[in-house]
C-alpha cells in the first residue's frame, strides 16, 4: 500500500499556540477513548462502541481548518469528532453510559450524538446515510448564502454506497459547497479496502464528476489542517465540492466486541510505532522548541484529570426518567 | 499508590470469560496500548489492553483460568515513583441509580392498556388464509435428538443446501473470511470456497438487487445482511424486484432468493439498528416471511427456504443465536414453511409469538400455570401465509388470545391476527384481543429506557390475567 509522503523536517513551524492546541485536542481523545473502552470493559457502556484510538490527527487537523458556522457530520465512530467541535467531554461520556445528562439524554447512546450548537448534525449507524445529509446541509448553505461548509466524513468502507456516489453527482451538479472526507482506516470491519473495491484510490471515486480527490497523511496533523484549509477554501469560493482522502488506521478493533483477527499484532504495531499521530507530533513540537517535555507531561496529566471527572460524571448522573421514554418523538 | 486491573467485558453480552494468556508478567512496565492478556468470550479470543500507565505490581489470576467474572480484579498495577497520583480505583466507579420497573409497574400499565384497547372494527377479508394444512414431517420414532445452537443450525442447513444444490450459493458482508459477523456462515468458505461464499463489499442495495438478478439468471442466492436494519437500503429491490416479478411477468419467472439475517433488537444498539421488520415484510404479497425460534424449525424452515420458488424473508434473532435446542438427526429434516406450532396445549387462553418472543411466553405459561391459568401457546414460524387456521381453532376453545412480539403496535402482525380473529370468530371472544409489543418509540439507548421499551414476561403475565379478568 503506497503512504503518502511524510512532510519535510525540520520546518518552519506553525504557530505555537495553534501546535499546542492540536497535540492537545488529539491527546484528548486518545484519552478520552482508552476510558471508554475501560468503561465498556466494566459494562457501564452498552451495546457498540467504535473507537477513534490511532485517526485523531483527522479531526482535530480539520476541524481547525473550519469557520464557525461550518457543519460536521459523520458516522457512528464519532467521539472524536464530537469532542474536536467543542463538545462537552462530561456529556458525550453521560451519553455513552446512557443517562439523563448525555448529550442525547441517554436516548442515543454512542453512535447517535448531536449539538446544534457545535454544529455536528451526527452521529449515524447506517453506513453511507451521512453522506446525503452532509450534501444537503451544503444545499441549505448555498440556498441561504451563509457563506459555511459542511464537512461530511465517511469510512473507506462506506465509499461503497450507492447514496455516496448520488451525492457526488448532486453535490458536484449544484456546485454545493461541501468537503467530503474519507477517513481511510484500510479496513470496514474485517474487510480490507484492497478486498472491497475494485479502484483503492478513493481520492479518485469523483473523477467522472470532475470532482477533485487529493490524498492526505491522516496521520499527520500539520498535513490534514493543510489540506483541510485548501479544500475549505475551494469549497466556499463557489467552487463545488472536494474529495479529502486521509489515509490512517484505526489501533482497535472495529468495536468493542471485533477480535481483529483479519491483521497482524505486527502490522498494529508497526502503525504505533512508526506513524502514531500524536506520539510522533509530540516529538517533533519538541524537537522544533515549540513544546517543552515539562509542558507535555503537565497536558497529560490535566487531560487525564478531565477524562476522569468525565467519567466520574457519567457513571454518577442518573438513568434518564422513565418519562422520557415517550418524549421528543414529535415536535 | 496501585491501581487495579479488572477483567473486561468484551462483548455486549460477556458475563465471564477464560484469561487465556498474560502477555505481561510481573515487573514489566507497560504503557497505555501495551496488550496484557488474551482473554476467550463466549465468541472469541480478544487482546485486552492496559489503559493506565505503570509496572505490573502482582498477577491476580493465573493464565488459564476459565470463568473469571467481569469485573474480578485480575491484576494490579502499580504507579511509577515519582509521579504517584490518587490512589485510582477503577472498580470505585459504581453503576448508579440503575432503576428495575416492578412488577406491578408493569402489570398496571398493561391492564390500562388492555382497558383502553377495544377490538378493532370487523374486517371481512380473506387475506392470510394459511395454504393447504401441512404437517410437520415425520420424525421415525427412535432418531437421534443432538443439541445445537440455533447458529449452527443455520449453518449446517445452508451447509446441507449447498452440497445438495449446487446453484445455492451465499453472499454478504463478512460471510465468507470473517465466518460471519455474528458467525453464522463459520466454516463454509473452507468447505464450498470463495466462488460460492461471497464477501461483498458494504452495498445494500447494490448486492440485493445483484442476488435478484442472479436468481432471475438461475441461480439460488442466500442474500445475508449483517442486520436488517440494514436491508433498508436494499428494500426497493426485495419489495419491487424480487417480490412483484412473477406477478408482473404473467408468470413466466419468478425468484428463487432467500434474504436472511437477525432481526429485531439485540442489546443496547439503540435506535438504528433495533428494528422489528416482522410486519413490514408480511405485508408484501409475493413474499414468504419465516421468524423462527427454536434450532430445529431454524433448520428445517431454512432448507424449506432454499428449496421454495419464492423469494422468502428468514428473520432471525441475534439473542436466540446462542441458545441450544434438540435437533433430530436426519439426513433431510424440513419443516412445512406457512405452518404454526401448538407448543403447549391449553383451555384459558391462547398467546401467540414468534422468534424471540416464543421462549417469552413459554416462561410466562409456566408461571401463569403456578396461579391457575392454563395458556396454550402457539409458535407462528411463519409470518406469510399466516396459519391464521391454527390460531382460530385455539382461539375456538380458549374464547381468548394475547399476541406477543416485538415489533411497533400500530400496524403489527398481533393487529393483524386480532383483525382475523374479529372477523373469523368472532363470537366466540370472552375477551377484546390483546396485544402485548413493543413501545411506539424508536429504540432508547438508556438501560432502563430500553427495558421498558420491549416486551417483558410481566407484560405478557399481565395481559393473560386481563383477558381472563384475573387480577
Ligand atoms: C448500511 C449498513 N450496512 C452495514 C452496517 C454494519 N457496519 C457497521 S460499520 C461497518 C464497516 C464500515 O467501515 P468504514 O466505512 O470503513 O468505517 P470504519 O468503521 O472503518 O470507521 C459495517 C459493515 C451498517 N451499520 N450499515
Ligand atoms: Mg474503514
């Protein structure tokens, strides 16, 4: 499988608040993520739960590309999307241990999370549903000229859908000003991308709309804000849609209950090793002087306090009222 | 400061497991993603990982150590030196407030129901008529009884199929290297190899109206979707392809397709992916629709399927999979498709299920038999045609019927049978039909939200007792 191409070092340098601020959103939900598999271990999180262990680079890279206004949708592996909005870590870990404070009331659970004030309109368990929903909200920015992007993410799986490639031809039709992200984690379950389809470049699935693809390293996060401010751009100017492949990999098992017996321990590790997102980010703010080892373990240690009082939270708060169970089923 | 490390519950429905092997031994430091152990679930073999950082203090449980209960601490874990934090216990956090309805909760909502419904209006029609009476087959007195999962028996019936037939072949998502996502084609990518065990790529609608086509060109297809929730996407092509052909087509050609798959809700998925299609697809003129419950009508519907000139709707539950029934030892065992099952005779009331819902009612007959009530139950297997003949007749001598299922009330496969009951014998109701389903809401995520949500053997116990005014 071909990588693409690591950035040059040493570089100039980003920012060094806006560098602090990724290693910091993509250790968050590395964190956030490793106690909700404990959670789930322990039986206070039910049903499916699909980590983000191992893409966080995609993201937080992309979501700092975006204005406010700018929409995000996605799949049911969708912790660290909700938490790179600015979701509250406290009410998306009360949603996956189902109570009253989460930030569906419980109702939802770990795929189906939404906040109108985030602008992240979900959260869906259908594979490929999103990818409609995302091109309309992009019809409803043109149709309003509120100037915003929908940011709409799929799986390498999900690209086999039909609805995805009907949304391409809409999307790129009425010039609708969408990014659409395949998150290539190389993997829909225990399926290989090179098993699945029959063109593995996905950045090239919009060639016969004349919709641009460019791949990315998604595991770089210098190299998805990047691209994730150029595509932005072309999506706003009018321009139509644009294809984001970010290759990554995802460390854990498709959820809690996958065995992953379809890869190698080795292969995992290598991945860990060689192109972990935020071990190999933190490294090189280090070697650059933008961050001090002291800064980095003090982070740690904040996040991990803001993890804990998370789930301190979400196991303490109530089971939502048995009223509810009849609620918001009508306006 | 330590930390323990308790054994993980590594699927929704894991209450012990084997520490099949350590990875780590005491000393080593490990780090957050490090693997400690390999531990065996009722499924598989997982890899468990530390989350906290530091050096494994003590081994709690030796290696090879079967049923270690979720949440026994297996391991500790001591904190580095230096940077020794609150002692944090992982097995300090409890499941607050976790709120069990009562029993009388449940009775009481269910007899308001009950007082509320009035039987619906009387419907004349014919629809539903069960085909020609067809007898279970006969099983030579003497044959070996082997106790299966309801999985394997799926299995070893397609398993039969495929070597009887070589034009059945099996296609879906994870069938063929994965052995299944719920591990129902295991093995058969070993025996009939890739040509006939097909991995697909995640397209609904793509490969259901694929399997359509190849039936049309001849072939058999077993079409697997990983839930039905799922088969939404390929909806059009089951209701307006494979259903309606023969009909448009004056008969020239039909198709021969099998769609197959667990229905209905497993645990804790919420609202996407707990859906009860029973009556969506009994609706559909051209279908046959099968939701069977215990491993020997699994087995034997599941080969009448394969074999049935029709496009046949096999609805199976993803809690069921698990349970173990007597299947008879035969070289051909078939069960009748569009044939219900008196599975206990009764003079009170008559309660009807089917799929997961029949082991339901058979535990709420036994408690009702503890307080006098003599219920006899009827396992539908079939949901089109419906042996509405069956339920009549029972309905005949009991004067009453409760249905049971889990799908939504408005429109069920219980209004159905109450419309047909109202029509057919009327006047032999003591009582209005009643029926126990599942809520009119979306599935809720929330434990105790999705506990009432579903049918319970309260409801089922409550609704009996109405219909015989019995408080
Ligand atoms: C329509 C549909 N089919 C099947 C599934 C079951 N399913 C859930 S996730 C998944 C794999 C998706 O893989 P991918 O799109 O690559 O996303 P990833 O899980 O890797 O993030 C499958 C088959 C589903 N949820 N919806
Ligand atoms: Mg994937």
């Amino acid at each position: 499988m071909s990588e693409p191409a690591r950035k040059e070092e040493p570089e100039a340098g980003l920012d060094a608040a806006l560098a602090k601020k990724f290693y910091y959103d993509m250790l968050l939900i590395r964190r956030f993520e490793e106690k909700a598999g404990q959670l789930y271990g322990m039986g206070l999180i039910g049903g499916f739960c699909h980590l983000y262990i191992g893409q966080e680079a995609v993201v937080v890279g992309m979501q700092a590309a975006l204005k406010p206004g700018d929409q995000v949708i996605t799949a049911y592996r969708d912790h660290g999307h909700m938490l790179a909005t600015g979701m509250d870590p406290k009410g998306v870990m009360a949603e996956l241990t189902g109570r009253a404070t989460g930030y569906s009331k419980g109702k939802g659970g770990s795929m189906h999370m939404f906040s109108v004030e985030q602008h992240f309109y979900g959260g869906h368990g259908i594979v490929g549903a999103q990818v409609p929903i995302g091109t309309g909200l992009a019809f409803s920015n043109r149709y309003k000229k509120n100037g915003a992007v929908c940011l709409t993410y799929f799986g390498d799986g999900a690209a086999n859908q039909g609805q995805v490639y009907e949304s391409f031809n809409m999307a790129a039709l009425w010039k609708l000003p969408v990014v659409y992200i395949i998150e290539n984690n190389q993997y829909a379950m225990g399926t290989s991308v090179e098993r699945s389809s029959a063109t593995p470049e996905l950045c090239k699935r919009g060639a016969s709309f004349d919709i641009p693809g460019e791949k990315v390293d998604g595991m770089d996060v210098e190299a998805v804000y990047e691209a994730g401010q150029r595509a932005t751009e072309y999506a706003r100017s009018g321009k139509g849609p644009i294809i984001l492949e970010l290759k990554t990999y995802r460390y854990r098992g498709h959820s809690m209950s996958d065995p992953a017996k379809y890869r190698t321990r080795e292969e995992v590790q290598e991945v860990r090793e060689k192109r972990d997102p935020i071990e190999h980010y933190g490294a090189r703010l280090l070697q650059r002087g933008a961050l001090r080892e002291d800064e980095l373990k003090g982070m740690d240690k904040a996040i991990r306090g803001i993890v804990n009082t998370a789930a301190e939270f979400a196991t303490e708060s109530p089971e939502p009222s048995t009223d509810e169970l009849f609620t918001d089923i009508y306006a | 400061m330590s930390t323990q490390i308790l054994m993980p519950a590594l699927s929704p429905t894991m209450e012990e497991g084997k520490l099949a092997k350590w990875l780590v031994k005491e000393g080593d430091e490990v780090r957050s993603g490090d693997i400690l152990a390999e531990i065996e679930t009722d499924k598989a073999t997982m890899e468990f990982e530390a989350v906290d950082e530091g050096r494994i203090g003590k081994l709690l449980v030796a290696e090879g150590t079967e049923g270690v209960k979720v949440n026994q601490p297996i391991a500790v874990l001591v904190a580095d030196g230096d940077d020794a934090e609150e002692p944090e216990s992982v097995a300090a956090i409890q499941v607050k407030g976790a709120r069990e309805e009562t029993k009388q909760q449940a009775e009481a909502e269910v007899r308001e129901e009950v007082a509320r419904g009035k039987p619906a209006a009387r419907v004349a029609d014919d629809t539903g008529r069960a085909e020609a009476a067809l007898a279970d087959m006969e099983v030579p007195e003497g044959t070996e009884l082997v106790t299966v999962t309801v999985r394997e028996a799926l299995r070893d019936a397609m398993a039969e199929e495929m070597r009887r037939d070589a034009s059945v072949f099996l296609m879906g998502e994870e069938v063929a290297q994965y052995q299944g996502a719920y591990k129902i084609s295991q093995g058969l990518l070993d025996e009939f190899g890739a040509e006939r065990v097909i991995d697909t790529p995640i397209t609904e609608h793509g490969f259901a109206g694929l399997g359509v086509g190849a039936a049309f060109g001849g072939l058999k297809p077993i079409v697997e979707f990983m839930t039905w929730n799922f088969a939404m996407q390929a909806i059009d092509q089951i209701i307006n392809s494979a259903a309606k052909t023969r009909y448009m087509s004056g008969g020239q050609m039909g198709c021969p397709i099998v769609f197959r798959g667990p229905n209905g809700a497993a645990a804790r998925v919420a609202a996407q992916h707990s859906q009860d299609y029973s009556s969506w697809y009994a609706n559909v003129p051209g279908l046959k629709v099968i939701a069977p419950y215990f491993a020997a009508d699994a087995k034997g519907l599941l080969k009448a399927a394969i074999r049935d000139p029709n496009p046949v709707i096999f609805l199976e539950n993803e809690i069921v999979y698990g349970r173990s029934f007597p299947v008879p030892k035969m070289d051909e065992y078939l069960v009748p498709i569009g044939k219900a099952k008196v599975l206990r005779a009764g003079k009170d009331v008559t309660i009807v299920a089917h799929s997961i819902c029949v082991g339901q009612i058979v535990e709420a007959a036994e408690k009702l038999a503890g307080e006098g009530i003599d219920a006899e139950l009827i396992d539908l297997r079939t949901l089109r045609p419906l042996d509405t003949a069956t339920v009549i007749e029972s309905v005949k001598k009991t004067n009453r019927i409760v249905t049971v299922e889990q799908g939504w009330p408005i429109c069920s496969v219980g209004s159905e049978i109450a419309s047909q009951i109202v029509g057919k014998a009327f006047d032999y109701l003591d009582a209005p039909p009643t029926k126990v389903t599942g809520k009119d809401v979306p599935m809720p995520y929330a434990a105790n939200l999705e506990k009432l949500a579903l049918p319970t053997i309260d409801y089922i116990i409550a609704a009996a007792k109405a219909v015989c005014y019995r408080n």
